[in-house]
C-alpha cells in the first residue's frame, strides 16, 4: 500500500510540474529519453517541490528538458583485440609520471586511445544535480556581483553542470575552493567583470599548450584541468568559464570554426558585466597582467562567423532540422549554439542562386582554411535563392552542397566586399593578364594574419584558380623579382603553390588595374 501511494504521488508530482511549465512536452520527452535513470530525475523535480523552492524547481526543469543534447566524451585505451586497458592518470603523483607509464604501457600492450559516448539523460545522477543547483543559487544570490543577472542569464550562464563536451563530473566545490582566495580587495564588489580579472589571475599556474598532447582526450574533464595545470585553447577557455561561474560570474564560450583569410580557429570568453553586455577575453591567457581581462581583439584576423555555446537548446540549428548523418561532420551537428557574429564584426549577407541545383534545400558556405574549405555556415533555399546571413565582410566565401556524405563545391567563389557587395569570382579569359607575382607587390591592411608564403629564388611555384575546382593556370620559377606568370584569367580566385607546400598558403585575387595581390 506504502508503495502505490509512493507511486501516485509521484503521478501527482509529475502532473503538477507538466501544468506549471508551458514547456511541459519537451521536459515529458526528455524523461522519456532518460529511460532506466528516469528516477533519478523524478528525485530531484520531487526534492524541490517538497522543499517549496519553485525558482529552483523552474531550474532543474529548465537543466533536464534541455539534457537530451549533452554527452560526455572520453577516452579508454583498448588493445588490438579491442579490450579496455585499465589507465588513469590520478593513480600517479604528478601528470609527468603519468606520461611515463603511459609510455611504457602503450610500448607493451600496443594500447590506442578509443572514443566512447555517454548520454548526460542516461547516467546523471540526482545527487550530483541537486548539489549543482544549489550551489549555483547559493553563489547567484548571496554574491554581490552577481545581483544584475537575471534568471535566465543564470539558467544559461552560471547554473548548467558542464560547459562542453568534458567528462560529466562534480566540479563546483573544488573549483569554488581553487579562485575563491582571489576574490578580496575588490575595488568594486558589484562588478562581475573585475572578479572575472581576479579569478584569471589567480590561474596563473596554468599555462597553454599547442599541438600534439601526450595522454589524448576529446576534451579535458574538470578534474584532468585541476592535475596537469595544462591544457589547449578551448581547454584552457573552459577552465576560466568553470572557475568564474563557481564564483556566481556568468561567462560564456564563444568560437569561430575557422579563421576566414587565415589559418586554424579559435575559442574564447566572454563575461556578462553589469549591463548584459559581453566583454570578450582570451581564456588561454589566463594570469596575463596587461589589460585584464585579456581582451580579445576581433580585427586582427577576419571571422566569417562567431557562434556562442549554450546549455539550452537552439531550435534554429541544422541539428534541429536535420538527422546527423545528413550534415557534414562539423560543428553544425551541435544543438547548443546561437549566432553572434554581429556582436563582433560589421555584417552582410550573400544570396546564392545555384542554377545546376534545383533539389537541394539546404547549401552550405566554406571559407578557405589550411589548404581546405571549410564549412562556417548553412542556409534553407527560400523560392530559388539561399540567404547567408550576418557574415563577416570582406571575405571570400564558397558555397556548397552536401550530398551522400560528401561536399560539392559551387563553381565560382563570392567575395563579400568590406562594403557589403557581392562580386562573383568567374574567371575571364577574354581579359587575360600578365604579371609577376612577388610579396613586395601586394595590397596590404590592418590584420595581422597568417601569411607565411615567401618566395624563394629558383623555387618552382604553381598558379591555380578556381573554377568548381582548382585549375592549373601556369608554372613558373620564382627570379629575384617575383614569378612571372603569363595569360591567366582575370577576375579569377587564385592559389600559388611551392614544390612543397606547407599548408598555409592562402588564396588571393589580383587588382584589374594595378595587377596587386589581394589576399583572403
């Protein structure tokens, strides 16, 4: 009898949470999903309405509808007959050792790192959850510098119990415990941004590492951050983001997929001041002196688009429109993203009529990045046009299409002028030029990218353009005047290749009337 009453008052709960939240479907369908750990979220939607807390039961509702799209992934080391290898980097007293045995047993056995993927929904206990709650209220409301945020701005910004993709763990307390110390002598204790500048400089113990990493992870777990004092660019970007928001400071993480006229990406910080305004800061700077927090200055390198990660999810993604396997393998796959391209650069958009593709409804805009182009954007057709819209200006975009798992390229590349015009790079031989190619003959700007292409006497170098693909123009070698390349198209999108690339050439387009470079 004890348990049927158990039973229905757990009914009575659930019907009471569903006629209190208009969102009630999506919270339904994510117990749904949650499957055999479903109890564990009815316990913490029970424990808050028991303890009368209704803000906090709006916020555990508001983690758990949108749980469904967070999953933690890590590494197991397997061998060749694809058994788990015990490892862990805490059995050893310092990250240095780690590496040593790690050594050492991957030169034994023959171990490979191998991805798994667990789904928040299907493993998240109550405990941890309930904790995380709490102690995110704790420090929104009894902090005086997190007074100006609002409920939302919390639920986005301070309350969610992961940021990315790191390995689910209980993080507050230590973290809490880390920066806490810095947070004395405030000139102002109602400014969240002079905290954030405290709590950066209190990691100046940590420092930024790029390249290859010893013991590979997708992404380091909170704990891993805290015992190698280590860690790459969205790494280190992370760490801040969790020492600030256990400290009630809403700070963000922002990215840009691929630098648009330059080589790799990057990921960065924002923290939400007293206003609502978004201050950018490079987390990998952390314990930087100069300027703090370390801004991050936007007009050094051209950004096609900036996305801001979220922990609630956006229903005008393409992951929202599209099953996974029917979109390119890229950060278009995430749910948790919104659109700040604006708050960062002077905008434009593209109209892209693709008359040799009247099936496709979704094409896709690349950037050239690392000798590739590279997905930063989609758009749905609408009649027979597709709308890029609030894109970084003078850049040089391509549209594609994605078919059977593989990308198709458009025939000419647009260029979105710094003006906001759109000039279509088809190559004209009706109008074709004679020039020499050299780095003193180019038009140079105010960015300060990565161009690393330098001509050297008696170097062959290939002139390509594009036209629906890479086109050799001519061949020529390089004389202490530059490479003379005779009747190549104008109008054209060039690329200019030594014998051996280095994979940081970058594209450019020619001056009708100087015969300069241009590069993008």
């Amino acid at each position: 009898m004890k348990k049927k009453c158990h039973h229905y008052q757990k009914i009575f709960i659930l019907l009471f949470i569903y006629s209190n939240f208009a969102l009630s479907q999506t919270l339904q369908e994510a117990l749904l999903q949650a499957g055999d750990n479903k109890n564990n979220l009815t316990v913490v939607l029970e424990h808050y309405k028991n303890t009368g807390e209704k803000v906090k039961l709006e916020a555990a509702v508001f983690l758990i509808k949108n749980m469904p799209s967070h999953e933690s992934q890590k590494y197991e080391w397997v061998d060749y007959n694809d058994t788990i290898i015990p490892f862990s980097e805490f059995d050893y007293d310092d990250f240095g050792l780690a590496i040593e045995s790690y050594n050492t047993l991957k030169d034994s056995l023959n171990i490979k790192p191998k991805i798994y993927k667990q789904k928040d929904i299907s493993v998240i206990s109550s405990k941890l959850l309930i904790e995380n709650i709490d102690l995110a209220f704790n420090t929104w409301k009894n902090n005086t510098w997190s007074q100006y945020y609002n409920f939302n701005t919390f639920c986005e910004y301070i309350l969610p119990y992961r940021s990315l993709i790191e390995p689910l763990e209980d993080w507050r307390k230590e973290y809490q415990f880390l920066v806490e110390p810095a947070i004395y002598n405030l000139e102002d204790e109602t400014d969240p941004v002079e905290v954030c500048t405290h709590i950066i400089n209190e990691l100046k113990g940590f420092s930024f590492v790029y390249g290859k990493n010893p013991l590979p992870a997708p992404l380091l777990s909170p704990q891993q951050l805290l015992f190698r004092r280590q860690g790459s660019c969205p790494e280190l970007a992370n760490l801040v983001l969790l020492a600030s928001r256990s400290m009630g400071v809403a700070v963000t993480f922002d990215f840009t997929p691929h630098y648009a006229a330059s080589s790799n990406r990057h990921y960065w910080n924002t923290v939400i001041d007293k206003q609502g305004n978004h201050i950018p800061f490079n987390g990998n700077s952390v314990g930087d002196q100069t300027g703090l927090p370390h801004t991050y200055t936007t007009n050094h390198k051209r950004m096609g688009k900036v996305f801001r990660q979220t922990y609630s999810i956006n229903k005008n993604t393409l992951a929202n429109k599209l099953k996974t396997q029917d979109i390119p393998i890229s950060f278009l796959r995430n749910k948790n993203i919104i659109d700040v391209t604006h708050e960062y650069v002077s905008t434009g958009e593209i109209n892209f009529v693709d008359y040799n593709s009247q099936v496709d409804s979704i094409a896709y805009l690349n950037v050239f990045n690392r000798t590739k182009w590279r997905i930063i954007d989609w758009a749905e057709k609408t009649e027979a046009s597709f709308s890029f819209k609030n894109l970084g200006k003078d850049i040089v975009y391509l549209p594609s299409f994605f078919k059977n798992k593989k990308q198709f390229f458009s025939q000419y590349p647009i260029l979105l002028d710094a003006k906001g015009r759109s000039h279509t790079l088809k190559p004209d031989f009706s109008k074709v030029i004679n020039t020499t190619l050299s780095r003193t003959n180019e038009i140079t700007n105010a960015y300060t990218e990565n161009n690393s292409s330098q001509i050297e006497i008696g170097e062959k170098y290939m002139l390509l353009y594009w036209d629906g693909k890479w086109k050799r123009a001519d061949i020529s070698i390089a004389t202490k005047v530059g490479v003379f390349f005779k009747n190549i198209p104008s109008n054209a999108l060039f690329l200019m290749l030594p014998a051996k690339p280095d994979g940081f050439e970058r594209i450019f387009i020619l001056d009708p009337v100087t015969k300069q470079l241009k590069w993008y």
